[in-house]
C-alpha cells in the first residue's frame, strides 16, 4: 500500500513547492525599453514662386490641302519633276502641262469672230449715223423720229455681238491657261495620279498637294487646362502665345518652337473640350533665314513632318507663395511627414492645387521653415522619435507645373 501511495505524495509535494515558489518569490527587475530614434533624410521648405503649364496633345496638320482636278480635257504632254510624292514646289510653279492645241484653235476662232463682230459694229455705226443725217433733212425734231429710222435697235445688237465675242474670247484664253496646272501655293505632292501621255478629262483627279508654308495642329483643352491659363482671349487679339512642341524625329526627341495663334471657340460634344490651334513656320525648313542658317541649333533641328504626334506645353498663370513638395515626399492620404520641436515625427494632410513630375504645390497647411522628411519612412507613426538629417542634394524647383501629374 505503501509503494502504491509513494508516487503520489512525491508529485503532489512538487505541485506545492512549484505553488510555493511562484506566490513567494519576487519578480525580475524590468528594463525600460530604449526610445531608439529613425534616421531620416530632410529639408527645409520655403514659399517660392511656380509657374503652371498646360500640357495636350496633337497631330501636325497642313493649313491647307487640295486636290487637283483637271478643268479641261486633254492628254498631259509634259510633267514636272516636281510632281512627284514628296516633291516640293513654290508657288505658280508649272506642276502638269496638258495638250493646248485644241485650246488655241479654240482661242483663235474666238478672236476671229471678235474681229469679224468690231467689223459689223463699226458698219452699224455708219449706217446709224447716215440715218441721223437723213431725218435731220427732214427739219423734223430728233425726238420724233422712230427708233427703226435712226437704226438703233439694230445698232445695239451689233454692241452686244462684240460683247458676247469679248466673252467668247476670254473664256478661251482661260480653258488655254487651263492646260498648264500650276501650284497654287508653296507646297509639297501628297498623292499623284497621272504621268505623261496619259489622257484625262474633265473633272478627273490629277493628284493631291498640301500646303507647308505653316503646319498647324489642333490641341484640347479641357475645363481644368483653362483654369491654369490666363484669359485665353489673348490669343484671337493677335497677342499669340509662344508654345514648345516636343515629339520624337527618327527616335530623337526634339522640339519646335510655335505660336497659339486661335481657339476654334466650339466646345467639342465627343469629349468636351475646348479646341486651340498652334502654328509652326516653315515645318519643313525651306525657307530658313540667314540668320537661321548660321544658327547652329535651327540647322539642327529637324523638318516636323505632318502626321507627327506631338505634345504642346503651353504657359500659364503664376502662384505666388507656394510649397515645393517632392513627390515621393508624399505618403498617403494627401499626407506629408514632418518633423516637430522635440524631433518627433508629425503627419499632416495637405491639398496639393498641382502637381508636375517632380513636385506637388501647396499652399496652405505648412509653414515657412517646416522639416519636411523626404526618406523613406517604413510605416510611419505619429509622435516615433526621429533623427532628422538635412539633406545636402536638396531637389530644385523648376517653377514649372503641369496638369499631367495625377493628384494623390
């Protein structure tokens, strides 16, 4: 019985002692925790000035394209070498030459039947003054002579035989002029549709020329892009904006200098904005200056093609008192770190009125000479202790803003 009641009282007196021990005995001391403070990068913010910027898009249009049709008939005797695709002339160049034969024949019994209606004219005028002679001989006054005895009915016919001669020449010398298809402005071909011999006739389509004297492209504005500009009204009291358009040449990105010159005044149904036009001179470069030959960066740049795809950056108003925020300084929730007087971090939420792609603007909740955190933070706490460190590679403000940024 002994034996079986020994394990027993063994593991009963190592429950007391364990008791015993945990009721009797003090706790450890408890070390305070360190409050360890973040390394983290900053800078100072200061207001500056920024000058906003619209950005849109567009397509190189010409000012002005055609589409030669022949006005008369006749097989092409002679084409320039101009009038190729891609060939470039100026204005009232000899582009087509048609078979002016028939033209001149034409032209020429026209002045035939001038000649031969001056001729009756002029006898009508013998005769009429022949019959004046002969009522006067009468002592009659000329106010009661009949119109049949003085010839005037038969006088006036003959003026207007010349008259319709006069006519009939005229509209030769045109059809004659005619043959010859010449430019009508400075230019280059688009499409051709005849070559030598062949016989057109009229109304038949001869090919497509478009102007390149300017090149002109259509950029939307939207409600927001009018916000950031000044009155655009400017713009149609000639009083025209100077533009940058960039795109990319042969993979290069290049730019080219533009000017706003009208708003087409219409907002547009398909997506509600408000249509500008820009204009480039010389978009192909063939008629550069002196002064733009010796400039090395004009003979640099090279000719904007039409069908170019190109994004216009257009100036507009400027924000006195603004904060220059980094992007990437911006957490989110609108929210921005800040270090306070006991170097503990402090979150506050701004409202960005714009921002570009390096900076968010604002202008109100901070203050001149705020810390502003620009390191990365991990999962920032609102009063963790900080080790602030200025940043010496401070980011520049390059005053310019753009509506293309997205707001967080």
């Amino acid at each position: 019985m002994k034996r079986k009641l020994l394990p027993i009282v063994i593991i009963g007196a190592a429950i007391l002692v364990s008791v015993a021990m945990h009721f009797f005995s003090s706790p450890p001391p408890k070390a305070k925790s360190p409050d360890t403070a973040v390394a983290v990068k900053t800078m100072l913010l200061h207001r500056t000035q920024a000058k906003l910027a619209v950005e849109s898009q567009g397509t190189v249009e010409p000012r002005t394209s055609t589409t030669l049709i022949s006005e008369v008939s006749g097989t092409v005797l002679k084409v320039s070498p101009k009038f190729v695709v891609g060939g470039s002339f100026e204005a009232g160049d000899l582009l087509l030459q048609l078979d002016p034969t028939d033209y001149e024949v034409a032209l020429q019994q026209a002045n035939a039947r001038l000649v031969s209606m001056n001729a009756q004219l002029t006898f009508e005028r013998a005769r009429a003054s022949q019959a004046q002679k002969e009522w006067s001989m009468t002592g009659r006054p000329t106010e009661e002579a009949p119109l049949l005895a003085l010839r005037k009915p038969y006088l006036e016919e003959a003026r207007a035989k010349v008259l319709q001669a006069e006519a009939e020449v005229k509209q030769a010398e045109r059809k004659l002029a005619r043959t010859s298809i010449r430019a009508p402005y400075t230019g280059m071909v688009a499409v051709k549709s005849v070559d030598i011999g062949q016989y057109v006739t009229v109304g038949a389509r001869l090919g497509e020329t478009f102007a390149i004297d300017f090149a002109e492209v259509r950029l939307p504005l939207t409600k927001r892009d009018l916000s950031m500009m000044n009155s655009f009204s400017s713009a149609d009291k000639d009083q025209h904006l100077n533009i940058t358009l960039h795109g990319s040449i042969d993979g290069n990105e290049t730019q080219w200098p533009a000017t706003l010159v009208r708003s087409e005044g219409v907002i547009s149904e398909q997506n509600r904005a408000l249509y500008v036009v820009a204009r480039v001179e010389d978009p192909y470069k063939k008629h550069r200056s002196e002064h733009d030959s010796q400039d090395a960066g004009a003979a640099a740049s090279p000719p904007l093609l039409m069908g170019t795809f190109v994004t216009a950056t257009i100036g507009g108003k400027t924000l006195d008192n603004t904060f220059a925020i980094p992007r990437h300084a911006m957490l989110e929730g609108n929210k921005v770190a800040l270090v306070d007087a006991d170097q503990r971090l402090q979150l506050k939420v701004v409202e960005p009125i714009f921002g570009d792609q390096r900076f968010y603007y604002v202008t109100t909740g901070l203050q001149e000479g705020d810390q502003l955190v620009i390191s990365a933070l991990g999962v920032p706490i609102e009063g963790m202790k900080l080790g602030p460190e200025l940043a010496t590679d401070k980011p520049e403000n390059n005053a310019s803003v753009s509506d293309d940024a997205n707001e967080k």
